[in-house]
C-alpha cells in the first residue's frame, strides 16, 4: 500500500511566522517505531507522533516511512495524527528492528522510495538495514538527519537479557548499526543529532548536535512551589518495567530511608514485556518487607492520566542501568516535581546535579535512599529543585526540540 496518503484537518502555517526552507520541500520521515493506521486516521506513540506532527507542519509535503499495522491502535499508540500533508509509505509491521530481517526487499524498496522522492529525510533511531538506506541516500545525494535516541551498546552491558547467544546477537546487531551509522553519516555529509553528551561523543562527527529531545508542551505545565507536605510522601517512578529500567534498586532503597515520613512508591508502566521480571520485584519486595509501600498502578496514556500521577506526587526517581535523555525527568520538572536519576548515558545532559535534581550513581540502593532522604527533609533544597526544574523544563518542550531539528534539516 505504498502511497496510501492521509487526508485529514488543513496543514498549518509554520509557527511564529519562521521563514521555514521546508516549507517549499518534501520532508521524508523515517523510524522503525511502528504505528497503526485505522479509518483514514494514523496512531503512534504520542513520544514520536508529536514530534512527527510538529515536523510535517514545517514542510510542504511529508513522507512517513515505518512499520504500519492496518487496524485498530493499541492503548500504547494513543496520538492521531493530525496534519494534512502526510503520505504514508508503510513497511511491513514489526515490532523490533530484529524482526524486520526478514523483510528485506520491501524495507528497502521503502527506502528507494524515501530517498528518490524527498528533498529532505529526517531518521529516528535504528532502523533495520541501516547500510542500505545510507547506500540510497547517498545513490540520490540525500544527507539525511539521523536522530539518534539511545545507547544499546550500553544497554546490553548492563545485565543479561535473554541468554548468551541471543545477547550476542543483539550485541552483533547493534555494533553493526552503530558502524553504519557511522560511515553513512561521513558518506552522505549528513548530520546526526544526538540525545545527549553521552552519544555525542559516541557518534562525534563535524556535523553532529548533541540534544535533550521531550514530549512536554508549553501549555502542559503545572507550577507548585513545594511537594512532601502530606501526611505519606508518595514517590513515583514511571516506565516500562524492565530489568534495564533499575526498578530493583529503588524498591531495595526503601527499607534505607531514615525520614519520618511515611513512604509509598507509586509504579507506573507496563509489564507486558517482561512478566517475570515484574513477579521478581514483587518477591523482593515482600522479601524486604516494603510490599504494603509499593503500588502497582500499571500503564498510563500520556495526558490527564500521566498528569494526574505526576501532580499527586511529591518525588520522581529514575533508577535506570542505560538511557539517552528520558523525556519523564523533563515531564516530572514541568509538572513541579523534585527528581533523583541515575549518572547514566545522557541523563547528565538533562539534569544538572544539585541544580535542577540529584544524580547518584546507578545500582545504588543506598545512594538513592540518602538522596530521597534529603529532598524530604531539606525543604530549602526541595524548592531550589523545584523552582530550576521548572525553569530547564521551559527550554525543553518539544517544540524546542523540533526547532532543532529543523535547523538541521535546513542545513543539509
């Protein structure tokens, strides 16, 4: 169904009256983040779909390459797409970049396509046989802009997924992606824009932006000038739950704190993904005597739901082994809420250690209590958090992050 176009509300002028090149252009937009698309309408997670959006709104016309399942969305791919001028140019669905193996001619006859028709292409993360969609970019003298959003290199060090061959698979496909990657960038004279200091160097090249890509709007803020003031302090982590996510180490930091305060841990995420993993936390969380403190609340679409969680609480706190910037430490900021992360991947890039959150070491059950603990007896210090976590937050909306992007397309 290559070409299958969506017709949907007028396509609006660029924002702020910008001087926009694309908006004389075919922008093409590529991922392996898979969508749905059901009654004329296109869903993805709403992460990517804003993004898509924002972008598609900027140019004269939009190509949307990725994995598209015909039908019904599932509760994950809650965002409609809603500008005009988007044509979709579906690959077969998969659900991983591992699982498009098998599909190499359409995937890549998807590319050919991307490549011969846009003026410009914007890439997100990795996509499967990444060499062959350098190789046409460069056969049509493309240089596309790759947005590269995590570290698997990374990830796959911090613990065993799933068994010794299937890891060095993983970690085979990933090196080669990165390799690529790579040698595509210096071979097109495209440019790369990195989700943090961490990637950046990574992928350093003289056409690479080092970033903090979000989801949150302006108008999506809450102000508050101080949490912790209830009777249970309620700590909140939101994610998937899975081993990389270092939900395991949070939920052994709650026997370590030493506040007065009673304390909850609110869980949010799904754990469809990882069943066991989510039934060994339970283990070592009646093990440790704190279950009646954990609530499992399961998933959350972004929006009045996610608001809700991140308003009712007083902390948020990402214990994660491997990430690139995570949007929740810029949506917990602009929701008012002191944060404690890890000094992992880009984190370090979103957060500025004592400024706008805390940052302790990762698989550190002991330095994340002290660091609970001090934003829960420390109101000088909660408020400071607070107050400077609002005020990064603002120049990380999503909409600052496009611009970015934009700049870079423009430049290509």
């Amino acid at each position: 169904m290559a070409g299958h176009e969506i017709r949907l509300k007028r396509r609006p002028a660029s924002p702020h009256g910008m001087l926009c090149v694309l908006e004389h252009q075919t922008l093409a937009i590529v991922s392996a983040m898979h969508g749905s698309h059901h009654a004329g309408t296109t869903y993805l997670h709403l992460s990517f779909g804003r993004v898509v959006d924002r972008l598609a709104a900027r140019a004269a016309r939009t190509l949307l390459c990725l994995p598209i399942d015909f039908g019904p969305p599932p509760e994950s791919r809650d965002y409609a797409l809603s500008v005009r001028n988007i044509e979709l140019i579906p690959q077969p669905f998969y659900t991983t970049t591992m699982a498009a193996l098998p599909h190499l001619v359409p995937v890549c006859r998807s590319y050919a396509q991307v490549c011969r028709r846009a003026d410009r292409i914007f890439v997100r993360g990795m996509v499967p046989y990444v060499a062959c969609f350098y190789a046409l970019a460069a056969r049509y003298r493309r240089r596309p802009c790759h947005w590269i959003v995590g570290n698997p290199l990374a990830l796959l060090r911090t613990h065993r997924r799933a068994g010794l061959i299937k890891d060095a698979v993983s970690w085979l496909y990933a090196w080669q992606d990165r390799f690529f990657t790579r040698l595509g960038r210096g071979l097109t004279g495209g440019a790369l824009v990195c989700n943090g200091d961490e990637l950046g160097g990574v992928f350093r090249s003289p056409r690479t932006h080092v970033t903090v890509s979000s989801t949150v709007t302006d108008n999506e803020f809450f102000e508050r000038e101080d949490t912790c003031q209830g009777p249970v302090v309620r700590i909140l982590f939101t994610g998937i739950i899975r081993p990389e996510k270092g939900l395991q180490y949070l939920i052994e930091a709650l026997p370590r704190l030493t506040s007065r305060v009673p304390v909850e841990l609110a869980v949010v995420g799904a754990t469809d993904q990882f069943h066991g993993y989510a039934a060994e936390l339970r283990e070592v969380a009646e093990r440790l005597g704190v279950a009646d403190r954990v609530r499992w609340l399961g998933y959350r679409t972004y929006g009045p739901e996610m608001f809700a969680e991140l308003r009712a609480a007083d902390l948020l706190v990402l214990p994660t082994l491997s990430e690139g910037t995570p949007r929740v430490l810029v949506e917990a900021r602009a929701n008012s809420l002191p944060i404690v992360a890890t000094r992992v991947g880009g984190i370090p890039t979103s957060v500025t250690d004592g400024h706008d959150g805390l940052l302790v070491p990762p698989k550190d059950p002991a330095a994340l209590a002290a660091a609970i603990d001090r934003i829960i007896t420390d109101g000088n210090l909660r408020r400071t958090l607070i107050r400077n976590g609002l005020a990064t937050a603002r120049r990380l909306t999503v909409d600052r992050f496009v611009d970015t992007v934009v700049r870079v397309l423009e430049e290509s």
